[in-house]
C-alpha cells in the first residue's frame, strides 16, 4: 500500500496496461502533454503511434475509438472533460452502443472513453455537468465512477481489459484526492460494488466524487448514534443491485447521494429498484440527494447551493433515521 | 484563398481613434483580469485574447445592435468589439449578481442579447450553429442584418465548420466565419490539428474566402467591411482567416499544471514584436493621422472605464443562493 494521488494512480494503470499489451493505445486532444497530469510522459515511453494528439474534433474521435477497437486494437479515447463526451455523442449512441447487439455479437468492441466531470470549480454550465444518466440509458455502454484512487486503478485497468465499451469518469474536483493504493497488480472487476463503511441503521449509496462527503456525513453520523453503511457501487453500468438490496434489507432505510440531475439518475433509477425489490424491508421512504433539474451555475455560492455535500447528505440521513408513519 | 489588397489610409481620423479606442479597452480589460486572476479573484478560468484585439475590433466595428455574434472561450474582445458594457462582463466574471448573467455564466459564457452578442462559448466551435442561425433569421427578416461567428484553429478542426460553410453557401446566408488563428489548439501547434491552411477550405463549398494578417488593424477593419457588404446585399458568407498570436497562456493558470513548455520564448517575443495595438498606434502617429496627445487621451480614458468597472464588479453582491433555481425555463 501506497498513498496516491487519484490522477497518479490513472496514470499507473495507464502504464501498467500499456506494457501488459501493445494493442492499448491513447488518443485525445493534448494527451501529449496532458491536462490532468494521467497521461504525462505516456507518449514519450511509449511512442506516438501509440500516445497521440488529435485536433479538436470529438465527433470522428468517439467513432474512431470504435472502429479501432473493431479492428483489434484496445483504444482509450481521451475526451477531457465529460461536456465533450456530447459533442462525440453520436458515435457513442448510434454505433458503440449498438454495434455488439445488432451484430449479434460478431464484434467486439475494447474501448474506454475516459473523461473528468463534475461540478464544484465555477467552470460553469459546459464543462460541469454529470452525463452518466445519459449513458445509463443507452444500454450496451459500461460506465465506471471511481471515488478513490485504488478503485480508479482497478477499474481502469479492468475496463482497459473489458471487451465491451467502457465509459470511465472521474469527477473535477477530485483528481488530486489521495488515498492508498495496493501494491503490484491490482484489479477491481466492473459491477461489484464496496462497502466503504460499515453500519446497521441505514443504507448510503454513493458514487464517484460523492463517496468522500459520504463518509465524511457517515464518520459524523456515527458520533450521533447512527450506524451508516456506505455502499459504493464503483459502476452505474453493470450496477451491483445485489449489493445495494443486501443492505437495504438489513438495515431497512435508503439514502443516494448522486451528483447528477435529479431527473433519470443514477439515483432515481436505484432508487426504483429499491422500492420495486426491496419493498416489504423498507420502514422509510427512500431519500434522494441529487442537484436540481439546472445547469450548473458559475458563481461559487450557486453552484455551492445546488451541489450535494455532507450536510445535507447527513440531513437526509438524519430524515429517514427519525420518519414515523403517521 | 485570396490576399487583401493593401490600400493607403483613407480611413478619417474620428473612425482610426475609435478603433484604437476599441483595442484599448480590450487591452486593458484583459490586463485586469492578469492581476485579478492572479490576486484569486476571479472563482473560474479566464482565456484572454491580448495580442488578438485587431481581429474582433475590425470586424465588429461595422456590425450594430441588431446584427448578431457568437464568439468562443476566449470571448472577451468580441464581447467589448460589439459594444457590450466591460463592466457588465467584469461584474460576471466575478461572478456577481449584477453581471451581464448575474453570475451564473461566468468568462464563457458572457452573452449581451440586447447587442446581439449570442455568448462566448465553452464548447469549441460551439457557436458555429448559433450563428448561422442567427444568420437564416436574419436572411427570413430581410433587413439586412448579419451574423458573424469567431472561432480559432482549433476549432476549425470540428466538423461543424464544414457543415455550416455547405448550409451557409447554399442558402446564400448572410454569415461571416472569422478564425482567429493564433496558431495553437490549446497547447498543440497550429501543422500538428489542421491539414492546410484554414482560408483554403472555404472554396470546396464556394464561400469567398480569406487569409489575413490578424495584427493589421487596418487590414482586418477593411476586409471586413467588404464581407458584412456582401453579407447585407445578400451575396451570402465568407470565411475570413485571420492570423494572430496569444500574448498569454491558453488559460490564465496553465503554469500551475503545465510540466513542460509547449512554444518557445523566441516565438513568443517575435509575436510581440508585432502586437497589433502599438503597432496601430505607431502607424497612427506616424504616418500623422492621429495626433499622439489625442492617443493618450484615450488611454487615460479606457483605463478609466477598467478601473471603475473592477470597483463596479467588487462591490457587487453575490447572487442569493436560491437564484441557482431560477431562468431554467
Ligand atoms: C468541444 C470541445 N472540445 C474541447 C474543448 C477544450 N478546449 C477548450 S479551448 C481548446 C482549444 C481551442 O483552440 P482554438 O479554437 O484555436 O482557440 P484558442 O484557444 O486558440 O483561442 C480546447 C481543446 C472544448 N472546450 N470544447
Ligand atoms: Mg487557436
């Protein structure tokens, strides 16, 4: 175990796949010289057939990403920010999405498209939104949301791995975020979800750059007598319904925390399944801590109005711990 | 692609100090925003176009109210050129309640609909649509307005510009597409995102089109007004090319996560040399058209203007909270 950087840890499972397989290859507009830091020194080591700038033009990009991959190759598709992941959309709905099913599954389709997302940077409405409930949606994508750096690594390098299209999102406002990673080879599989805390009295869904706040309202929770159990499900798509259920009926109270929109997320649709499966062992209604149905604004009290974080993650907790039928 | 002809100054001294003015204000906006994105005032990114004024000057000084703009991240210059108040986009890019967008929009987005300023953009090339819309409304008003969309290298690179040359040429809109070619993508140069030359692809859809030097205030005012002519008289679009440098980083912090240089400081101080304002302003006193004390005036006046547009945008309140719900639909 080492303590690392989110984005170090991605640049790690960068490396490590690349030599594991020459078929991995980057490109992505100044991938060369890396925004983020993930991609630093890549092109230097390994080349740039492999490591390669593109010119500003997400919309052949996320297409090409898809051609390569059918052709045999391993692409990540860097798209820089999540917004962008719009302007290539066409290719993500209309061709990756669909390819392995309308072909019967003649093709396989290894790509990542990698991007950062997320508010809380005043980097206003175009380059914060959460576009996962998009992609849920369309079926036929995998998408991983990461919250520490050990599972960014394993993730990664499984989805690096996967023969289906992965979609890997970091949040913004993380990719500094340190935490241990395992040493040596250290894979998490797509769709298993983790129990970042343990706890009886209420379930906390969180994903991506909300399981920090998360288990920062959980640590507080606790010194108030209420036991959290915080279920992280590292991907939307496959999501890991077993192990949300298991929690929801053992502590009988749900609560996800989701940084999208409210309407259509990751966390409405858990919460369906939640109250579809898990009815009977439900004493509460679920709660949702979501952004409401706009943009996202620039100015630092707006944006700080409307984004979830541990207070009213833990408000929502305190709500569903104290709710008597009436 | 053709070349400008280069005429003599016949251009009145009263119009030379306006666009000087112009140039001026943009300078010194963008000046401001060095010190105040340095002092940690301003809560999100700011791209700045010093270096690059001529370009939204020329080209905004023939356009009125009702004609139409969109311009790009690096939006300031257009939003000035066009006649938007700089105290307005300052009050917004500190993100205050009484900005131009009352703070929810910020450096990218700063738009004057009133002046027919359609919004800087964060989405590269994400204006093209705009404008050509705009340019179809104003083609269907038949008052002859036109629309212009500013756009930069990298963004020629975007599908989207080819699509709306076709749509534009075809319906014979009346559209300017003005690229600002700084001569980078961000921090990839100009030969390693761009085949060609930019000004070289308006003819595949046969859009008149042109390549110019950027820096040249005169030059840039006069291709100009032959485009929004023949845009007015329903002659459709043209692509104008404009050559250019950024004086500053792509974005005002990218020393603080940038590992390594991405252009020489040779370059940059050979692109100096050939900064458009003195370089305007030289040609002015010299060759006698405008008077230096005449000038300074101007300076001391646009300096003004900054100055109590930063008092303006500090002293302005934050937005209540509660307005993040509000102007969703
Ligand atoms: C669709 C999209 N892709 C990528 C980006 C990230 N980005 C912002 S500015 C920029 C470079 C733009 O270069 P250019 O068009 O030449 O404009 P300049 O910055 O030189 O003014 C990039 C890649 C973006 N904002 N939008
Ligand atoms: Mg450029």
């Amino acid at each position: 175990m080492a303590r690392k950087r989110l984005m170090h840890a991605i640049h790690e499972a960068f490396v490590e796949e690349m030599e594991r397989d020459e078929r991995v290859v980057i490109f992505g507009e100044d991938v060369e010289i890396s925004l983020f830091g993930d991609t630093a020194g890549l092109a230097d080591r390994f080349g740039q057939m492999r490591v390669r700038n593109t010119p500003i033009c997400e919309n052949v990009m996320t297409g090409m990403a898809a051609g390569a991959a059918a052709a045999g190759y391993r692409p990540v598709c860097h798209l820089m920010f999540g917004n962008f992941i719009y302007t290539g959309f066409d290719a993500i709905a209309n061709q990756v999405s669909k390819l392995r099913y309308m072909t019967a599954g003649q093709i396989k389709l290894p790509l990542v498209y990698f991007a950062v997302y997320g508010g809380g940077r005043s980097a206003s409405a175009q380059h914060s939104d959460v576009m996962y409930p998009a992609l849920m949606n369309l079926g036929g994508i995998k998408v991983a949301v990461p919250g520490t750096p050990a599972d960014a690594k394993g993730l990664l390098k499984s989805a690096i791995r996967d023969d289906s299209p992965v979609v890997f999102l970091i949040t913004g406002g993380r990719t500094g975020a340190a935490g241990e990673v395992p040493d040596g080879e250290h894979l998490v599989p797509l769709g298993e979800a983790d129990i970042k805390h343990e706890g009886t009295d209420v379930t906390l869904v969180a994903m991506s750059g909300m399981v920090a706040p998360a288990l920062v309202a959980a640590q507080e929770l606790a010194k108030e007598g209420v036991s959290v159990e915080l279920v992280d499900p590292r991907c939307v798509v496959p999501l890991d319904e077993d192990a949300i259920l298991r929690s929801v009926c053992k502590t009988g109270r749900l609560v996800i925390v989701d940084e999208a929109r409210d309407m259509c997320s990751a966390a409405s649709h858990i919460s369906a399944i939640a109250a579809d499966k898990a009815f009977e062992s439900l004493k509460a209604p679920i709660r949702r801590v979501t952004v409401p149905d706009v943009a996202i604004p620039y100015a630092p009290v707006l944006e700080k109005h409307i984004l979830p974080n541990k207070d009213t993650i833990a408000e929502a907790v305190r709500a569903v711990v104290n709710y008597r039928k009436q | 692609m053709t070349k400008p002809r280069t005429e003599g100054a016949n251009l009145p001294a009263d119009k030379l100090a306006e666009l000087y003015r112009t140039m001026r204000l943009i300078r010194d906006f963008e000046e401001s925003m060095i010190k105040f994105q340095k002092a940690g005032e301003l809560p999100g990114p700011v791209h700045l176009c010093i270096g690059q004024e001529a370009v939204a000057t020329g080209i905004c000084d023939h356009l009125d109210d009702t004609d139409y703009i969109a311009s790009t991240h690096r939006g300031h210059g257009h939003f000035i050129a066009k006649g938007g108040d700089p105290a307005l986009m300052m009050a917004e890019v500190f993100g205050r309640v009484d900005g131009i967008c009352q703070g929810k929009g910020g450096s990218m987005h700063a738009a004057d609909f009133s002046k027919g300023i359609l919004g800087a953009n964060g989405i590269v090339a994400g204006g093209v649509g705009l404008a050509t819309g705009a340019a179809y409304a104003c083609q269907l008003a038949g008052k002859g307005q036109v629309s212009v969309v500013f756009f930069g290298d990298g963004a020629a690179a975007q599908g989207v510009i080819s699509e709306a040359l076709n749509v534009a040429s075809l319906w014979k809109l009346p559209l300017l597409l003005v690229c600002e070619n700084n001569g980078y993508s961000e921090f990839s140069p100009y030969n390693t995102v761009n085949a060609g030359e930019i000004a070289d692809r308006g003819a595949a859809f046969k859009v008149p089109s042109i390549q110019v030097d950027g820096n040249d205030m005169v030059t840039m005012w006069r291709t100009a007004r032959t485009a929004v002519e023949r845009a007015r008289a329903g002659e459709g679009p043209t692509l104008i090319e404009a050559q250019t440098y950024r004086h500053r980083g792509h974005v005002e912090y990218e020393d603080t996560f940038l590992t390594k240089p991405y252009r020489s400081e040779e370059e940059v101080e050979a692109w100096k040399a050939k900064d458009p304002l003195p370089r305007f302003r030289d040609y002015l006193v010299s060759g006698e058209l405008v008077p230096s004390e005449d000038l300074d005036a101007i300076d001391a006046d646009t300096a003004s203007i900054i100055r109590n547009a930063a008092d303006f945008a500090r002293n302005s309140p934050w937005p209540e909270p509660g307005d993040a719900l509000k102007h969703m639909f």
